[in-house]
C-alpha cells in the first residue's frame, strides 16, 4: 500500500497563481470527464458534532467547489445518510470520520483518488481523522474546523493538488486549529478549476441516472493517490 508523503512549505510570491493540477504516472491532468459527481457521507463516528451538522457542512465544502462561474461540474450529495464504512475503491464516492486511523496522527484527512488512462477519475474517498484530532464548525481555536478541512479535501477530489507557497490558498498543504480561511476559494483555486472544467463538453447523465456508484467491475484503476491535510502549530 502506498503511504502519504508530508510536502514541505516553498516560498513564493502570494500574487503569484500556486496551483498545481495532480499527474498520473503518463502525465496526463487527474479530471472527471462527467458533469455531476454524486458523493455520500456516513456522518457517524467517535466526534462531538451533530450528524445534520456534519451533513451539512459537508454539503456547504462541495458546493464551494461548484459554484466556481464558469466550471461545467457539480458535486452532488446523495440525499440520505449513508451506512458505509471505509471500504475504499468500491466505486462509491464517500466522506467518512476514521476511528480508527492508521496514517500519521498529524493528518486531519486523507483523499483517495483512483483513475484510468487518460487521467480520467472514477472514485475518490475522503477519510477524516477522528481518533487524533478535535472537529467542530465555528472556528473554535481548540476545533479543526470540519468545513475548512473538506473545502480543502473536495479540491482533491477534483483532481488539485497541492498548492505550494500559497497559504491564502484553499489547496495550501497545512491549517491550524480554528481556521477558516480555506472555506472560500482563493483566486488560486478559482483558476485551478476553470484550468480543468471551464467547458462545455462534460458528459451530462439523463435525468434519474445515479454517476455516483459505479459498479466495481466497471472501474479498472491505474492510479491510486493518496492526498493529505497536515496540522501545524499555531503562532499566536
């Protein structure tokens, strides 16, 4: 299995546009060639907010990402709760607390990314730390703010990578507890998507047709990605 590796802050001009569209391993622009992409979110999990809460807030993160003007692609969330557990590459978008997390305690979460030739994405998992790290939604400067850390995870999702340099940014690699600068996209961040989604030939499903969970057997990966947000300290 592949393992996250921590990326070091460059220095570079905040002006200057940071973002970075993440390569598979023929070079080609990690991007979903499908107008909607359905996810799901298991609310559950060992943190103290309300489930509507983190429903909710998780819908507001993705939501960031499609109303950027201009960007042919919407993040769609699926309209009931889900049972699903970490089950990664089924074919099911899914957001989900980790109780019992595996990777560096220093990471607030982690997203899963799967394509095939050409660069084209066909699933993603985005797994939130909830055994090393404290979650609320009002910038508490105890709480990891669960809005500013999945704004930042929907980003890879779409495909973004990091955007080094640029700590206005919503890809920059790090936060701090009670953060909540990355809940707004960044002009940054704007451009990385209308880089990869400002057309008009995305495929658009009929109407009542779920692109959200594709069969397994349909997915034939090549890549698998793992992104991350790491925690620093605070200076104030």
């Amino acid at each position: 299995m592949l393992a996250p590796i921590l990326i070091s802050l460059a220095t570079l001009s905040p002006s200057a546009l940071a973002y970075e569209i993440k390569l598979n391993s023929d070079g080609d622009q990690l991007h979903w060639e499908q107008a909607e992409v359905v996810y799901e979110v298991n609310p559950s999990g060992a943190h103290d907010l309300d489930e509507d809460i983190v429903l909710h807030e998780t819908q507001a993160s993705a939501q960031a990402w499609s109303d950027v003007s201009g960007v042919q692609l919407d993040l769609v969330q699926y309209e009931n709760d889900s049972m699903r557990t970490k089950d990664l590459h089924d074919g099911v978008n899914l957001v989900f607390f980790d109780d019992e997390w595996t990777e560096s305690s220093t990471l607030l979460a982690v997203t899963y990314l799967w394509s095939i030739e050409g660069g084209e994405l066909t699933d993603f998992d985005i797994a939130i730390n909830s055994r090393d790290h404290d979650w609320g939604s009002e910038g508490d400067t105890r709480e990891n703010d669960l809005r500013n850390a999945l704004t930042h995870e929907f980003g890879h999702a779409m495909g973004l990578d990091h955007a080094e340099g640029n700590d206005e940014a919503t890809m920059a690699p790090s936060t701090t507890t009670g953060e909540l600068r990355k809940r707004d996209l960044a002009p940054d961040d704007i451009a990385a998507m209308r880089s990869l989604y400002a057309h008009d030939d995305l495929y658009r499903p009929p109407a009542g047709c779920s692109v959200g969970a594709l069969p397994l057997s349909a997915l034939t990966s090549t890549v698998w990605l793992p992104f991350f947000l790491i925690t620093r300290r605070r200076t104030n």
